[in-house]
C-alpha cells in the first residue's frame, strides 16, 4: 500500500486511534495491515499520535516534526510552502568534489543549521563542493552524534527543526555547495524507539553490535523496507539533500534475492529520472568489497562511492606510529603505498588483526569510486579522548597528510575544522533522560576500545554537557599560527588539484608510487606531478621519478634544493612538483 497522511502500519494492532486536539478517533483497517483515518482531520498544521489497542500514545513512526522531542506527538508539515530558491541548481559531480563533514551542534557556537549557514561562505572559499552532514533526524535530548536517532522523518528540533534544515540546504546551493546527509537504516537508539510496537521492523534472525537487526529480509520486510526507502526519498524531495551517505551497511543484514542497497539504488534513480536533479549514494562499509560501489548492471549494489578507511589507516599508522587495535594491521610505508595504487590494504589477503582474510581486489574501478580521508567523526570521536590529527601531529606531518589526501585519486573528504588544525577534540556526547541508560553508555564508552587506548578510566562521561561544548570549532583560530599556516595550504593544494586535470585523474593505475621503508621515504606520481615526502628524521634526498627538474608547486616547512631529477627535504617535509614535460 502507498503511504498517505495520517495512515499508519500495524499489522497486529486489533485496533488504532488517530489521537489529536485531546480526542481519539478510530481508524480503519486498510489493506497489508495499514490503518487510516476515516475523515480527513482539519486543515492547517497539528499536533497528532497514534494509539494501538487502546494504549498510550505514541509518535508516528513517519513523523514528518517532533517539536516536543522523540517522546511527544508529531506535526504535520507542509513540504510544499517552503519558498525553494534552487531551481536551476545541479550538485557537482562526485569526481569533482571535495567532501566537508559536519556535525552541525558543534560546527558553529550556536549549533543550528542557522549557526552553520554563517560559515558556508568559509567552506566554498576554501574550495569545498559537498557539504556532508552528520545525521539530523531526531534523537533523544538536545546534543548528540545523531547516530541514535529515532524520529527518521524528522529533523532534529534542537538544530532547527524542518524548517532550518531546508534553509540550510537552500542557502549551501546559493553558494555552490552540495549538501549529503548521514542516515542510519542499521538500527535505531534505545531511547524513545516505539517501532517494535507497530510492527515487525526488527528481527532476532540477526544480530548487530546494537542489538536486533532491522527486518530486511523475514516476514513482513517488504514494509520496513518500503519505510526505509520512503525515508530516503524523503530527504531527497522534500529536502533538495543532493545524495545520502549510508552508515554502516555491513550491518544491513539482507539475505533477499536484490539486497537493500540495490532497492535503493533503483528507487534513487527513478527519483532523479523524475525530477532531473542528480543525486548519489555513498556506503560506509567494512566489508573492502568491491560489489557495494559496482554498477547495478554488472551485478553490484551500485553505491556511487564508498568511504576507505584502509587509506586513513594507512595514512593515520604511519604518520602516527600507533599500533594497537585495527592500526596493528598497518604501519609500513609499503600499506600506504599499495592503497594508493589499489585502493584496499586488504584485497584477499590474511588480515593479522582480524584474524582471517579479507576483502578482494577492486579490479578496474575509478578511485573516485572512493573517498579518502586523514580525519572522520568516528576515527576522532571514536578516540576515547576524541583527539584531532593536530593533537598527535606535528604541523609539518599535518601538512604532509594534507597533500596526501587532497592530491590522492580519491574523492578527498576534510573532517570539520581539520583545514585549521583545530585544536578542540571531538567527544562522544549524549544528552538521555534515564539515568541507567546514561549510565550503561558512561560505562560501555570506557570498555569500547580498550585496546586503542590507556587510561579507559579517565574516559569524558559522554552525558557531560562539558564532552559537547568542548567539542564545539573555535573558528577564531583560523587567524592565528599555526592554525593560519595550515588553513593557507590546505586552500592552496585544493586549488593546485584544481588546475591540474592529472590531479582530477581516478582512472585504474592514476597514482604510482616509489618508496624506501628503510630510509623512510616515498614519493606519489600523478602524472607529471610529484608528492615527495621525508618521513625520516634526517634531511635526505628523495628521487623524483622522472627526468629533468621539474616547478616546486608547494613545500613545507620552506622550498627545498632540487638536483639530479630529486629534491632535498627537511625531517618530515613534503614538496609537490610538477616535472618537466
């Protein structure tokens, strides 16, 4: 059945009452366990909930506002009287782009879409073209990650509600700038969550670190799927969002003939087949295999692109050192090299830290199939301490990471703040009501990564309003040293990756890569452009494979000394050159 205003599915539900302006209405059963109203309820905007069988209360699960929070009634609102100025707005291509992640409550000091939009002029100068959002459907309390949402039609309110949400994305398209958003079709939080109670959306067939699997694939996931996708769109129509950004889909545990991913794909493309306006999917996934970023028609899932955390574990282990946990399957120069030129660190090969093979070569894909990145909101929140890159870096490595990101064949992605070496961390916070749930996620957070990390005892209480507002970007930095040097180069290698079409290149065999594990260095071909970089301790001379001299484009920490088709380098310095034809 096709979901229309005030009709909701509960396929058990003996009885369901339409609850508004202090009354109760019955509904009628419908087809496929859906109930509607028999009337139509008055015009205008209202405040509205559903009761099953005569009980409580409780929220449309397609809440389109929550204004009162996850727990209270839901409002109707009208997609249709927001005033849209992006007509004519088209999202840059993918392979073009140079991805921004945000959490909007920590990105401005007010922590609203209104808050952000000040800084989008900022984000475009800098050379960003896709701004990527961090979850903002509804969650509970004021401050949080968004990743325990519950409302998932609903904007968060805290931020600004439905309304703040389209004045964003209007304003991000005024100024070039493609929005992404983060949703969740893994699982839901444990607060305020009332699915189970309209239906079967989860199942005990499967298991997932956060419990119950949604219900993909048993009895009665053709609904929860529909729901899942009707969500997507959503964002897509109502809310001008230019492609989703997918968490997790190793946890979408789907044994259905055509996986949801590959439902999504096809509901996505009919979409933008009906309004002319492109948008794409990225997966985050464990799993390095290369079926989630095939095309549809060569049997794949057909995501547009998917994040790589084998080159940030590449890159982070080896400017870092760290070696526990994941990291341990890393380190070498040799890693670095191999996800340069291959994408996956592990395509088939025995894995040491997982204890089993993993993943397989992604044969012939364009490395803009793939985002790549030195900084994430997991691979900094996830930290016990939440700490930055500019936190265990020295600006000279900082920078080194920078040119190796953003001059990588892979579609660069930058986490907030990271162009300025900001100096706040970012925590894990919550804001939950009950007390024991505060307190199981006080102390799950300490037993989460003990092996990444010392001192679990000193953990920041994720509920301590304190863990969010230190997380909060202190944007006056961006005048001051050495944050105004960082930002300066960051500005400058995005705009060198712009005026080199060998830059943009994502083609198989794009990026070639010389190195020396003993001597500590290595040096990126990109076509006539050079990445040299010094990992040593010592000044060295790091050959440049190629002939004749070729124009530094950019060094840190000063120009170094060119002979002998080589550059000379300081301990931990990058230069880009550009060889003679």
């Amino acid at each position: 059945m096709t979901h229309r205003p005030f009709s909701v599915w509960a396929p058990k539900a003996r009885r369901v009452d339409f609850v508004a302006a202090g009354g109760r209405q019955p509904m009628d059963a419908a087809e496929g366990g859906w109930w509607r109203l028999r009337s139509d309820p008055p015009p205008g905007e209202i405040d509205y909930a559903f009761s099953l069988d005569g009980g409580e209360p409780l929220p449309d699960p397609r809440a389109p506002r929550l204004p009162q929070g996850v727990g209270g009634p839901a409002r109707t609102v009208d997609h249709l009287a927001f005033a849209w100025s992006d007509a004519r707005w088209q999202p840059p291509p993918l392979s073009s782009a140079i991805v921004y992640e945000l959490h909007v409550g920590t990105f401005s000091a007010a922590g609203t879409f209104e808050g952000a939009i000040e800084h989008l002029g900022a984000l475009a100068e800098l050379g960003v073209t896709h701004v990527e959002l961090m979850p903002v459907n509804s969650f509970p309390g004021a401050r949080g990650w968004g990743y325990d949402g519950v409302g998932l039609f609903a904007p968060h309110e805290p931020y600004g509600g439905p309304e703040g949400l389209k004045r964003f994305v209007d304003a991000a398209h005024a100024r070039g700038l493609a929005v992404l958003l983060d949703v969740v079709y893994n699982h839901l939080g444990p607060a305020g969550n009332h699915l189970a109670r309209f239906g079967p959306y989860f199942t005990d067939r499967h298991r997932t670190p956060w419990g119950d699997a949604l219900n993909l694939d048993g009895p009665g996931s053709d609904e929860v799927r529909r729901f899942l996708l009707d969500n997507a769109l959503a964002w897509l129509r109502d809310y001008h969002v230019d492609g989703l950004r997918i968490d997790a889909v190793h946890a979408l545990l789907d044994a259905s003939a055509t996986h949801f991913l590959a439902e999504l794909r096809d509901a996505v493309d009919a979409l933008v087949a009906q309004r002319g306006r492109h948008a794409v999917l990225v997966a985050e996934s464990d799993l390095n295999d290369p079926r989630v970023v095939l095309p549809r028609e060569a049997g794949g899932l057909g995501m547009d692109a998917q994040w790589s955390d084998d080159f940030h574990h590449a890159l982070h282990a080896l400017l870092t050192g760290e070696r526990r946990g994941y990291y341990a399957d890393f380190g070498r120069i040799a890693h670095l090299a191999k996800a340069f030129e291959s994408v996956f660190v592990y395509d088939g090969g025995f894995a040491p830290h997982r204890g089993r093979r993993h993943g397989a070569p992604p044969r012939g894909l364009s490395a803009h199939r793939f985002l790549g990145y030195l900084q994430t909101h997991d691979q900094v929140g996830n930290r016990a301490f939440g700490e930055r890159s500019a936190a265990l870096l020295p600006p000279a490595r900082l920078a080194m990471g920078a040119a190796l990101v953003l001059l990588a064949p892979f579609v660069p992605m930058l986490f907030q703040g990271e162009e300025w070496a900001a100096s706040s961390p970012f925590l894990y916070f919550t804001d939950h009501a009950d007390p024991e749930l505060g307190r199981a996620i006080r102390e799950g957070r300490r037993r989460e990564f003990p092996e990444l990390h010392e001192g679990a005892d000193d953990v920041p209480d994720p509920q301590a309003k304190e863990s969010f507002e230190r997380s909060r970007l202190d944007w006056s930095e961006r005048a001051r040293e050495p944050h105004a040097a960082l930002l300066d180069w960051h500005r400058r290698l995005i705009a060198l990756r712009r005026s080199i079409p060998a830059l943009a290149d994502g083609s198989p065999g794009a990026a070639r890569v010389r190195f020396d594990e003993t001597a500590r260095w290595l040096c990126v071909a990109r076509g006539p452009v050079r990445i040299a970089c010094n990992l040593a301790a010592a000044e060295q001379w790091i050959p440049l494979q190629g002939e004749g001299r070729g124009s530094l484009q950019l060094a840190w920490p000063a120009p170094p000394a060119f002979s002998d088709g080589g550059v000379r380098l300081a301990p931990d310095g990058v230069a880009v050159v550009c060889m003679d034809a």
